[in-house]
C-alpha cells in the first residue's frame, strides 16, 4: 500500500468514527429532545448521517453505486423537512379573535 493510500484510509476510518459519534449523540437527542421540533431537526440529521456514511462506504469501495441512492435519500430528507417545518408553522400560527370576544392583554 503507498503512502497516499495509507493515508485515504487512515481520513476515511476517522470519517467513519466520526460520523458513528454524531450518530451516537443523535440518538441521544432524538431520545431526550424536548420538544418535537428537536425530534424533527435531529431526524433530518440523521437522514445526512446516512448519507455521509454511504458516501465513506462508496469512497472506502471507490464505487460510485451508490451516489443515486444518496441523491433521492437527500431529496426525501429536503422534502421532509420542508414539511415538518409547514406542519410546525401551519400549527404555531397566531388565530384570529372572534368578533365580540375580548381583547387580550398585550402585555
């Protein structure tokens, strides 16, 4: 094995490492989050942890199979995100006051 090899392995095990961790603790916060929209953010996360993941497997194969698959799991995760984030902000809209109901204290 050369030395620039040697080392494309030793980056792409270190990639890998990494992207476990961020797993770990993303994992974490879906279990934990407070809210749902934490829950949301964190499984949009998880949707690019797999693809970087495909992408280190695909680089560490130096085959390119799966690229179209990590192209429709970033639309999905788009498209997910997209609408959780309308759901949310369909929910979390302000109504309006029926007539002849009193004010509410601006304060």
């Amino acid at each position: 094995m050369t030395a620039p090899e040697q080392v494309d392995r030793v980056l792409l095990t270190a990639a890998v490492v990494l992207i476990l961790v961020a797993g770990a603790l993303l994992l974490a916060r879906i279990w934990r989050g407070p809210s749902m929209l934490d829950r949301a953010i964190s499984l949009d996360v998880c949707a690019a942890l797999i693809i970087a993941g495909l992408a280190a497997k695909s680089a560490f194969a130096r085959d390119p199979f799966y690229f179209p698959i990590m192209l429709v799991l970033a639309f999905l995760g788009f498209t997910g995100s997209v609408g959780i984030a309308r759901f949310i902000a369909v929910r979390d809209r302000p109504r309006p006051l029926r007539p002849g109901a009193p004010e509410e204290d601006p304060r």
